[in-house]
C-alpha cells in the first residue's frame, strides 16, 4: 500500500486516511520517528500497547498530547 505525509507530517494511504499506528509497533520504530526521548523507562522492544496501557493514554494520539516528546 502505498503511502506518502500529508500537509500535518502524518501518513496517509492512497484514500487520504490516516494510518493508525497499531499497539504492537515497538517503541524502537516510534523511536526512530518521535524522537530518542519517545516513552522514557520503556525498552525498545516494548510496544505501543504496553506504552499506552501503563500511562492510560487510548491512543498514540492521546500519549503525544499529554507527554509532548521532544524531537
């Protein structure tokens, strides 16, 4: 599926939806696109899910607004 950012930096397939970052994307690859101090005291083998699941954020979305990782 091929896909390319939008205007915002997100991804979007070829209808122009946003993709959804899914809960076992590991923190490394979130690492590599939010930056070193993405999910601080978690492993880079831990995944998104865990992240999301001991911060009680529902989403990446959600975690991004309330952490404000810096790039």
């Amino acid at each position: 599926m091929a896909t390319k950012k939008g205007l915002d930096g997100r991804m979007r397939d070829k209808s122009g939806q946003i993709r959804h970052k899914r809960r076992d994307t590991h923190v490394s690859t979130l690492r590599a696109e939010y930056g070193e101090s993405f999910a601080p005291g978690f492993k880079p083998a831990d995944t998104l899910g865990k992240v999301l699941d001991k911060t009680g954020a529902a989403t990446l979305h959600e975690y991004l607004k309330t952490k404000k990782p810096h790039r």
